[in-house]
C-alpha cells in the first residue's frame, strides 16, 4: 500500500490508444467519432473537469476520494461522476484498503490531445 | 469570393485563447472548468465532431455545408449542430453569396490541445 508512489504516471507499457487522427487531417468515420465523442462527452461537464484535473494533477497523478472532495458537490455527486469518467476510460480506480484511488488513464489522454494536434501547423 | 483560399488556416493575427493550464498542471478553478468544459461539451457528440472534423479536414480548414452534409442526417440537423459549434467559439462563419462558409477558429483548438498536454512527460 506504501509503495503506490513507485508507479509511474506515464507506464511505458501503455500504449497509446490509436483511436482517431487529428481532426484536421480527414473527416472522421462514424464509428471513429462515437468513440472519440465519447472521450469529450466525460470533460463536457464543468464538474467532471475539475474532478479530472484534481487528480490529474495530484500528487503521482493519482488521488483517492478524500483529497478531490472540494469541488462545491457531495460526496454522492463526486462519486457519480467519477463513476461516468471511468467508464469513458479516463481514470482508472484501485480500491487500497478504506479508500478508492483514482488514476489518469494516460493513453487515453494521449489519444485525445493527438486528435486536437493540427496535423500542419501552417 | 474566388479569392477564398487565400486566407491561411492558421491566421497570424490569431493569439491562442489562454483558457487554461494543462489538466495535470493543478486543479482547475469553477471558472476555467465552465469555461473549458464547453468546448469539450460541443465536441462530445458523434455528428457536431464529424461535421468539426470535415470542415477542420476540408481545403483551407473551411468549408461550406454544400460540402460537409454526407453525415447521414438532415441538413435542419447539419445547421443546428454548426450552430452549436460556433456557440462553443469552435468554428466561426462567413456568408459568401448563396452559401455559408465554416472556418475553423485556431485558437479555440490550440486552447483544447494545451489542456490535454501533459505538463511532464515523465
């Protein structure tokens, strides 16, 4: 349980999820877009985002329940939507003893900022 | 009118939209989530990131919706969800003659792209 720290942000066994090009390179495929919406969809609500990005930024990119509490929201609301951001594949979460940890999904991450790099940037 | 494709996709003039830190840099404030989760929002939906994405991957990075209407929905659909997009600050429009035309707004990516780079790649 001590040892959490020893894991790395970005696993070098995680391979970025080829989901879409960037979105200027061609029009998406239908299927394409349902998966990519999906991703957007889960940081489409001002609270998720903020949830996301508390532990995103937390200490080794992960965080439990306990430390992102302060959003303005109880506690239910804070688990239900941590709930719809692990089901899009944004957090993963790993229950330690009392608590459940939640970490970045950094593929997924990967996959979405890939969609918004321009694919010229002239 | 003809002169069109003269306009550079990305316009020098345009300064990126400080909106927000990365995601993982430090938790977000309730105004830069409002602000941030709105474009993800406009992003979250299958058909607005296939039209997005058609007019971001036409010649130019702009396109009329004589262009980008093969999206298997109706063109009342096809307006309402360029409409949405351009409420997000995502696209801006340009009536030229019979047609509209659809650019998309550099900056605004540039802004959703910063979001979702990671402060520290290790």
């Amino acid at each position: 349980m001590s040892n959490a720290k020893v894991l790395p942000l970005l696993a070098p066994e995680v391979a970025a999820e080829p989901c879409c090009p960037p979105l200027d390179e061609r029009p998406l495929s239908a299927e394409e877009a349902e998966r990519a919406a999906k991703m957007f969809k889960a940081l489409g609500d001002p609270v998720r985002l903020r949830l996301f990005s508390a532990v995103a930024s937390h200490e080794g990119g992960e965080a439990c329940v306990c430390d992102i509490s302060d959003v303005g929201v109880s506690q239910p609301t804070v688990s239900h939507h941590l709930k719809k951001l692990k089901e899009a594949g944004l957090l993963s979460s790993e229950r330690r003893g009392t608590w459940v940890y939640y970490r970045v999904e950094p593929a997924v991450i990967a996959a979405m900022g890939q969609l918004l790099t321009r694919a010229a940037a002239a």
